[in-house]
C-alpha cells in the first residue's frame, strides 16, 4: 500500500496543476472576451452615431433638392 501513494499523489498533484492551468486560462479568455464586448460596444455606438448624422446630412441635403429646383423653376419663369 505504501509503494502506492508516491504515484497516487503525484497524479493527483498533476491533476490540481491542470485544473488551475485551465482556470485561469479561462478566466484570461472571459476578460479578453469582455474586452472585446467593450470595444464592440463603442464600434456599435460610433456606427450609430455616424448613421444618425448621416441621416441628418441627408435632410438636408433633400431641403437644398428642393431649395434649388424652386429657384431653378423661378429662374426659368422669368426667361
């Protein structure tokens, strides 16, 4: 009984260093994987942010449209 604890410990010592490897590779990949939720967050804030100014050039853009066609048609009226 004696001759098999050397190995029983050693193997159980094996197996306690690789749950703990794995544990804190774990936990490293959930603060790289939060990391990246972050900068996904503000990528997706900025994204909106763009689009929202975006649409705001666009209307005004469309009110120039029509700005211009009805100084264009006032210009042809008087020719």
């Amino acid at each position: 009984m004696s001759d098999a604890i050397i190995p029983i410990a050693f193997f159980v010592i094996l197996a306690g260093a690789i749950v703990a490897v794995a544990y804190f590779q774990t936990q490293r990949g959930r603060e790289r994987d939060r990391a990246y939720a972050e900068a996904m967050e503000g990528y997706r804030q900025a994204v909106e942010a763009a689009r929202a100014e975006s649409d705001a050039v666009r209307t005004q853009l469309t009110e120039l449209n029509v700005r211009v066609k009805s100084m264009e048609s006032m210009l042809r009226s008087v020719d």
